[in-house]
C-alpha cells in the first residue's frame, strides 16, 4: 500500500494513470501529453510499474502501458474502511439531529 501511496502522490503519475485507464497507450503517446522528456516520463512509469499499478507490454519495439487497477485494491480498502466509519458516524448524526428537530417540534 505504502508502494502505491508513493507512486500516485506526484500529480504526472496520476495523470499517466488516468491516460491508460481505459486502454494501452505507448511511452511515446504518453509523453506527448507533457511537457517533459520521454526520459522523466519513462522514470514516472517504472515507478508506476514497480508499484504494481500499471502493466507494460512490448510490442516490437515499442512499449506499451495499461493501467492495473487491482494494483489500488490494498489502499481503496483501507480508504473504504476509513471512510465507511465517519460516513457512519455522520449518518447517525444528522439522524439524531433529525429525531431532535422532530421532538421540538412536536
């Protein structure tokens, strides 16, 4: 998880993730959407990759990225058990808020 947490905490890498959310795209197509050096790109996704959050593929020369969304599944758990707790706990506020509106009034 901390993996994880490390790769998408730099803003490039969260958009090279939503890039290759929904398909493959190649390096070269991924840095075309910034304005850096394919090298730095090429950093961001072997980060990405050694986090388990993307997946590469090569295709004669090229390389080819997908996101791997089970690669969050660690952390959506923990942020799913954090934040059902204070859903909860605000949920049985705003009933208990409501109950008391309801007895003033009566």
């Amino acid at each position: 998880m901390e993996t994880a947490l490390r790769a998408i905490a730099a803003p490039r890498r969260r958009q090279i993730l939503t890039l290759v959310r929904d398909g493959e795209l190649s390096a070269g197509e991924i840095a075309s959407h910034f304005d850096v050096t394919r090298p730095a790109i090429s950093q961001h996704l072997t980060v990405l990759k050694e986090a388990g959050l993307v997946n590469e593929r090569r295709n004669g020369t090229k390389r080819l990225y997908r996101a791997r969304p089970e690669g969050l599944t660690e952390l959506r758990a923990y942020l799913d058990e954090l934040w059902g707790v204070r859903l909860e706990t605000l949920k049985r506020e705003a009933e208990r808020e409501e109950r008391r509106k309801h007895a003033d009034d009566a």
